[in-house]
C-alpha cells in the first residue's frame, strides 16, 4: 500500500475550536466548508457536536451532507441560497440562512413557508464581494423584520484584511458597520480568524473561525495567540529509494536544482497530484524521522526528492513529514506562494486517518 496519508488529530481540532470560543468570550460557528477544508466535515462535525455552537458552509449541499450524517447542531449557508428553490429544504432541514442581496431578500419574502427562518443579513461594509450597501441595509432589515418568513435575523459583516495587523481597513469596516447598525437592537457577528486572533477590539456575538480550527496561522509574522493553536493534519509518507550523487548532477524535471555536493537523495511517495504545492522550490522544510532538512529538485505527480545528506541514519522506509507539528503548513504554504487555506483544500487521493486521542 502507498505510504501517503494525512492524519487527523481531532483532539487538536477541539482545542483549537475551545480557544476560539474562549479568546472571543463569544459563540463560535466552527466553518467545516471545503469539506472542512480538506479535513473532511463529517468527521470534524461529529467531533465537534457535543459542544458546538453551531457550523457554516458555503452551500446547501455540504449543509446536507452533515444533516444526513446525523448532524442536528445549527448550520449556517453562509453565502445562502443560489436560487430560490432551495428554501423549501432550508426550512425542512432547519438550517440558518445568511442573505446578502436583494434578490435573495425578495425571494424569501414571495416564499410559501410554513416556520419562520433564522436569518443572517449581510453588510458590505467595505469588501466589496457580496452584502448589502449602507444605505440599503436598514431597509433590508425592516423588511426581514416584516416578514413571516424571517425570525431571528443576525447582523453579519465580513474582514477583507484582518490578517494584515498594522492595517487600518479593519478599523475602518468596523466603524462602517457600527454606523449602520444604529440601534438596531440584534446579535452581530463580524470576527473570522485572524479577527478572533488579532482584533480583540472587534465586538461580536458569534465568531466564524475557520483556518484557525485546523491550527494554521492566518498571518505572515509569528503572532502570540495564533502560536497556541495546535496543527490537525499531518501529511506524511515514506522513502521508497535512495541514491548517492556527487557534485554537479541535476535532480528531477528539468534538472532544475544541481547537486552543490556529494548528496544522498531519498525520493518520497508524495506529489502534487496528492495536494502537495508543485511550486513549493529547494529549501521548503521537510522531516524526515523527525528531523528538519529539505526538499530538492522538483516536485513531481507521485513523488519528491529531499536532502538526506546530513541524515545518516535515514534512508528506505524512513518517515516523511510535510506539513503537521513540526513543519508548519503554513510555512510550506509561504514557500511556495500561497496560504494554509488553499494548501488544505487541494489535499486529494491520500486517505485521511482520524485519531481521537
Ligand atoms: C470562510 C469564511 C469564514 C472563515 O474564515 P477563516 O479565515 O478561515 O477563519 C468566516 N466567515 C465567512 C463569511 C466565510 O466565508
């Protein structure tokens, strides 16, 4: 059997989800969209049930995969219905709503239900992606209000730059959000990761982490709170062959990365057909049976070649970590220009194994 796997440390995940909850003083939706980003939602759904608040999705059709697996906790849609003929399973299935346009808001007005829904309305208080504009919102809320369809309803916003700390524009969306909201007398929710992490200033009723639940920092610097999260998955594998080289002979595709010295190579059953980023470049940690050194030489479909020089002692079946607690995905992430969010969600083909303690 191919040695590539990830794990899944569901004790972490529940840490990480406690200190959300116990850093905002504040109800926690844990966000498992993406399959809980790429650490699969059922399972992160059930380990979470007991204590949950409630989860978000992205869409009606995650929200029932987690109903039909026996899940009764609340679920948010947090970019609502794509038309209007999924009301009638929203209401049936009891979840939460979120409306952020108009033509969301008049098809839940014209709807035939029979229960009135929970609701969260969105404002665009300076993304730009989707929400209600200002001057639109107050009025959006008074016909919720007005409308048998609609029970409670929500406040919501969302942070385009929160991950960047010395950003004003966080600040900025708050007092936009403030200064519409008024007095309107309801729960607000504005706080995704890097706002539970860094923006204690931001009020909030409920928060919606995401990234932080599977224990990868939202932000480029080392950051305090974020250090106390716990990383979920751990990607490994093993090597399945080993050769020296001397000086001076290329590696891989390409043949763009030349050995500097007689090197010892270890090619690891691992690839980006596997999730792995094809653009992580030479020098991306690696551990291998618990030591650091580094990838070398293109990643390839099935297969990457790290540095085993320095590392005597390793060789055939040896372990390889990618990403888990002692190299961060985040750091991986970096390396090869993009986020811990995106690196998760590309995770395919190894299986994932599920640990509880
Ligand atoms: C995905 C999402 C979140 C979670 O964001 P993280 O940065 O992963 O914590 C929160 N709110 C909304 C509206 C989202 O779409």
């Amino acid at each position: 059997m191919r040695p590539a796997r990830a794990l899944i440390d569901l004790n972490a995940l529940r840490h990480n989800y406690r200190l959300a909850r116990e850093v905002s003083a504040a109800k926690a939706l844990a966000v498992i969209k993406a399959d809980a980003y790429g650490h699969g939602a059922v399972r992160c759904a059930k380990a979470l049930q007991d204590e949950v608040d409630g989860f978000a999705v992205a869409c009606i059709e995650e929200a029932l995969e987690l109903r039909e697996a026996g899940i009764r906790a609340p679920i948010l849609l947090l970019e609502g219905f794509f038309e209007a003929a999924e009301l009638e399973l929203i209401e049936q299935k009891d979840f939460w709503c979120v409306v952020h346009s108009l033509w969301q808001l008049e098809a839940l007005e014209r709807a035939q239900l029979n229960r009135a829904l929970t609701v969260w309305l969105k404002l665009d208080s300076g993304m730009h992606r989707v929400g209600f504009h200002p001057d639109d919102y107050v009025a959006a809320h008074e016909r919720l209000q007005t409308s048998s369809n609609v029970g409670k309803v929500v406040l919501m916003s969302h942070f385009a730059r929160a991950d960047e700390l010395d950003c004003s524009r966080s600040e900025e969306q708050l007092e936009a959000f403030e200064q519409v909201r008024g007095g309107i007398d309801a729960e607000i929710s504005l706080r995704n990761s890097p706002s539970v992490l860094g923006w204690p200033q931001v009020p909030s009723d409920w928060v919606r982490p995401g990234i932080m639940l599977y224990g990868a920092t939202p932000f480029e610097q080392p950051q305090a709170l974020a250090s106390q999260l716990q990383p979920v998955m751990t990607l490994e594998s093993k090597i399945i062959s080993v050769r020296e080289l001397p000086a001076g002979e290329p590696v891989g595709y390409a043949g763009s990365f030349v050995t500097e010295r007689p090197t010892r190579v270890g090619v690891v059953a691992m690839g980006y057909a596997d999730g792995y980023p094809r653009h992580a470049p030479t020098g991306t940690p690696v551990a291998v049976d618990g030591q650091l050194t580094r990838l070398i030489g293109r990643v390839s479909m099935d297969m990457i070649t790290v540095d085993l020089t320095d590392l005597p002692q390793a060789g055939l079946g040896s372990r390889v970590e990618f990403w888990g607690k002692q190299v961060l995905a985040s750091d991986v992430a970096s390396r090869a220009g993009t986020i811990p969010y995106q690196i998760f969600c590309n995770l395919r083909r190894v299986p994932l194994l599920y640990s509880e303690d």
